[in-house]
C-alpha cells in the first residue's frame, strides 16, 4: 500500500463544480456515508469495476496523501483497508486528474501510469 498518493474516482461534473469552489465536497455517496472515498493505486481497477461499471464521463484525481489532515485508513466489509476523508479536500491537493475512457466492454481504461 502506498500512502503518498490516494485516488478519487468522480464524474467530470463534480470535479468541475469542486474547482469552482476551490474544493470537493464528495460525491452523493460520499455526502450519505458521512465521508469522502478514497482507492489506493492497487484498489482502483476493482473500485471502476464494481462501483462504476459502464459509467460514462469519469474523471481520476491523484492526491497527495500526505497534505490531507482526516485522511484515516479503515477496514471495510471484505476486509480491505480503504481511505476515507471526513472533510472537503482542497483541489490544490489534487496532483494530477485523468479522463477516464469507457471501453466497449462497460470497462474503463486507467492511465498507464497508475496501473
């Protein structure tokens, strides 16, 4: 598990309106779980395939871990530990942000450089 880097799958929308606002405030799953969702490098091609499967218009953030203050890793139903942020994170945290294509498949194509 690298702790340097977490990453935020989000549609091109709310990414849009966090940059309007300076930050990210979650998503609607976010808001109603009380936290922001997080994926580590390793855990991305799974979190594509079972939360956003044949989803159009994604966006990959890469955040620097590190400048998050709430950042908390924590054991989730399967047993994995993911991290969850219980605050709005400021997009100049935000190290790099991918457009995330839908493959024919209803698969997406995560950036080279993550994978």
């Amino acid at each position: 598990m690298d702790f340097k880097y977490v990453y935020k799958i989000c549609t091109k929308e709310e990414w849009e309106e966090a940059k309007k606002k300076g930050k990210y405030e979650g998503s609607k799953k976010d808001k109603e779980d009380g936290f922001i969702h997080f994926s580590d490098k390793e855990q991305l091609k799974e979190t594509f395939k079972k939360y956003f499967f044949k989803q159009k218009n994604l966006t990959l953030l890469k955040i620097d871990a590190l400048k998050l203050k709430n950042l908390i890793y924590e054991q989730v139903s399967d047993g994995n530990m993911f991290p969850h942020l219980y605050e709005p994170f400021e997009i100049s945290t935000v190290i790099a942000e991918y457009k995330i294509d839908l493959r024919e498949n209803g698969s997406h194509n995560i950036p080279s450089e993550i994978n």
